[in-house]
C-alpha cells in the first residue's frame, strides 16, 4: 500500500541552512548535506529545500548545493524558493533534484506549469500555494505570504492541476509555526477536489497533529521544519506512533 | 566493468549516475550505439513522456540496438515501460521486450501515483537479500498488469507488475536510486549479475 510520507523541510539561504537545528552528531548544522544525510537515516521520505535568498546571483550557489544533496542521498528531494523561469528548473533538475516547486511565478503565469510539465513531466511539477482564512474563505498569498490575492485557494489548486501539476504542497498561513495543528479543513477540500497527492503543510506541533491531517485533511504527505529541526518529534518516534494509529507508513 | 547508461531526452540520468558512483561504480553516460553494444552492463533510465522518448530512440536508432543487447539490461520506470510492446500514454507502440501493455491508472486513485509502497511475490535473483514487501520509491501514472514477465508486484489500487523480467532483460517501475538502501541494494544486485 502507498504509504503517507513525512517530509522535513529546510530554508536554505546562500547554501546554507537558515533556521537552527538541533541534532547531535552533526558536525556541521548549517550545512544541507549533513542535515539531509541526518533526515535520510532517521527515516526522512523525501526532503524539501527552499531557497530564500532566491535572487539570480545565488541560482549557481543553489544549483552546485543541489548536485552536493543528490550525490549524498538516496532519498527523492524538492528543491523551491524564487524559480520563474524553465531555465532554472533545468539547472536544478540537471544539478539532481527530483521535484521543483513554483509558487508565486505560477500564479502569476500559470502557463509556466503547462510548459514544464510538457517539457519534464508532471511527476517533478509541484505548486506550493500559500493560503490564508479569512472573510470565511481560504485566499492564496504570494510573494511568501506579503500580497493577497482574490483567488480562492481551491480554485487556484485546481486549475494548476488542469495545467499539470503533479503534486499541491498546500501551507496554511494562519497555522505556520504556531504548532497548534494542521488546517485539515482547507487541506481535506484541496485534497478531495484534485487527484494529485497534496502535502499539508504549516502549523505542525505534536504527533496527533500528523496522524489528524493524515485523517481528517486526507493529506497524501505532512510536511515539518521546526519540529524535527530542534528534535522535539523524532522521525522514527512520529512513523511508529502513526503506524500504531493503523497509518500505513515506511518503517 | 564498463557501466552505460543510455542517454535520451528523458530526464533522472543525474540520479542514476550518483546512486552508482555511491556504490563505487563510475558509470559512462552516452547514446554512443557503439559504447553501448560494448557495455557489460546497460542501464536504460527515464521520466517523461513515451511518445517523445520513442520517437527520440527511433531516430536516433537506439530502438533496434536496446532490443538486440545481450548483456543485462535495466529499465528503471519510463525505461521499463518503453521495454513493453505499447503503452496508453500518447498510443505508442514501445519495443516489445516485455509482451506486456502500459496503461494509465484508472481514477479512482490519485494520479500521478508519487510515494513509497511495497513491493512483493519477489521472483528473481536481482532481489537477493531484498526482504519480501520492502518499500520502494515510486513516481508514475501508468503501470503493466501482472503477466508472465512479472518478478515483483505492487498494489495501487490494482495488483500491478513493479518488476518484470524476460532472457537478459529487466525493468523496474519504481526508483532504486532513490529507494534507501533496499533500493541500493537492487542496483548492486543488477551490477553482479
């Protein structure tokens, strides 16, 4: 059976990791590569990488990360942040990566999707939309949540699946980093009303948090960064506690 | 021992490439028809598109060279897919290795199907030490049926062929480069044969 993934998410900026972390034995916690070697044996099954210096200089310092990450693990990764152009995507794709994810450049040209999708296939197109509750809607937020848009974000989800995405990584807005739950309310509607997996993402705090979302918000994959980043949840810890909760997952 | 891995306009070459060189391997990356005749040992990868892939190994020739190799030879996912005699994505008759059809995943299920998922009824010695219902890494929207070339199966929905083998020639639908260490495994497997 298919199992629900757990994927922990990086910030990476200038090639290095921004958020701290607390791991033992890792010499080096600002460098990627030994955060992704660490994630990989803990039972990590996929990682997300996203850039937030994003400015066309650092695009060369991202690519070389990425080919660092891809010769040192066996575990498939996305890599996000800043991407507007099939010319990025084919640097980074080349560098090793296996997934790319687009947001604000997709709203703002969704035909970019289509063109990416034709070009590399929907299994490695993933729109990240952020979203907002508010007026008694889920609204997307672009720019990393600076500027609202009138779109709602189940609308917004599928048309980037009508134009080929293959994959909605799907980030509450109201619950990111408040550790307080996942927005299963939004993710199960985006969820039921596209057929490509979506992840869940923002508001992560507790082990219950992760079998809810997988649940109730029908999440395909449940994505963290501060909670497996200071080893408050251990990767294998969650994956056993979600398999005593009858949630198949790779152990 | 000389490694190739065919070159064509799909992509996940990188992958491959690194997953060998982390076993120690450094594979020749080429669509050099002589280079692969010469191989020991042929890895034929791929994501993306059959119809364009096709037409891309016909017109570069490489359809008659892939089904006229005798050494072991390994599709990994698009690669094992094309291996079949015709597949549902674009209607494209593929290479008939595998007398076996490709066909989209009804939807029922999410499409494309992306993540791990178990794979068993192992039937062949490329999952040597590879336990029974190991996960594998899988990303893909169209699967073959089980058949007589089936090796290893996978349930989605449907019971489906995740491995198939006939003479010299093998197919995987899932990734081993990026399937852990099980998926490693798989890849050294292939290599010693």
């Amino acid at each position: 059976m298919l199992t629900k993934r757990i994927i922990p998410c990086l910030d990476i900026k200038d090639g290095r990791t921004v958020k701290g972390v607390n791991f033992e034995n890792i010499r080096d916690a600002g460098d990627p590569v030994e955060l992704a070697i660490a994630y990989s044996a803990h039972g990590a099954d996929e990682l997300v990488f996203l850039d937030i210096s994003a400015t066309n200089e650092k695009r060369k310092t991202l690519s070389e990360l990425v080919s660092r990450i891809a010769k040192n693990i066996n575990i498939p990764f996305t890599v996000g942040g800043g991407i507007s152009s099939i010319d990025d995507v084919c640097l980074l794709l080349n560098a090793g990566a296996d997934k790319i994810s687009i947001n604000t450049a997709a709203f703002k040209n969704p035909q970019l999707i289509k063109e990416l999708a034709d070009r590399f296939g929907s299994q490695c197109v993933v729109v990240a939309i952020d979203t907002k509750y508010e007026n008694n809607d889920w609204y997307v937020y672009l720019n990393g949540g600076k500027v609202k848009t009138e779109m709602r974000a189940v609308d917004w989800a599928k048309m980037a699946v009508s134009l080929g995405c293959g994959e909605i990584l799907l980030t509450s807005m109201n619950n990111d980093g408040t550790k307080n739950g996942f927005s299963n309310d939004i993710i199960k509607l985006v969820s039921e009303s596209v057929n490509v997996p979506v992840i869940a993402s923002g508001g992560a705090g507790t082990m219950e948090h992760f079998k809810d979302t997988f649940v109730y918000g029908k999440a395909d994959a449940a994505l963290a960064a501060s909670v497996f980043h200071f080893n408050e949840i251990g990767i294998l810890d969650l994956k056993k506690y979600l398999k005593e909760q009858k949630i198949e997952v790779r152990i | 021992m000389k490694i190739v891995i065919l070159k064509y306009n799909a992509g996940n070459i990188r992958s491959v490439t690194f997953a060998l060189e982390r076993i120690g391997v450094s594979p020749i990356v080429t669509g050099d028809i002589d280079e692969i005749q010469s191989a020991d040992k042929v890895i034929f990868p791929g994501v993306g598109e059959a119809s364009s892939a096709m037409h891309f190994l016909k017109e570069q020739k490489l359809d008659k060279v892939i089904t006229d190799l005798k050494q072991p030879v390994l599709g990994i996912c698009l690669g094992m897919q094309l291996m079949c005699n015709f597949s549902e994505e674009g209607n494209t008759n593929c290479l008939g290795i595998f007398d076996q059809k490709v066909s989209k995943f009804s939807h029922t299920n999410k499409v494309p199907q992306i993540g791990w998922n178990n794979i068993f009824d192992l039937s062949s010695n490329i999952f040597d030490h590879v336990n029974e219902n190991e996960y594998m890494y899988f990303v893909h929207g169209y699967f073959v049926e089980v058949g007589s070339n089936t090796i290893s199966k996978t349930n989605y929905g449907i019971d489906y062929s995740s491995a198939l083998k006939k003479d010299n020639f093998y197919g995987v639908q899932f990734h081993p480069e990026k399937s852990g260490d099980a998926g490693q495994k798989i890849l050294e497997n292939f290599l010693s044969l």
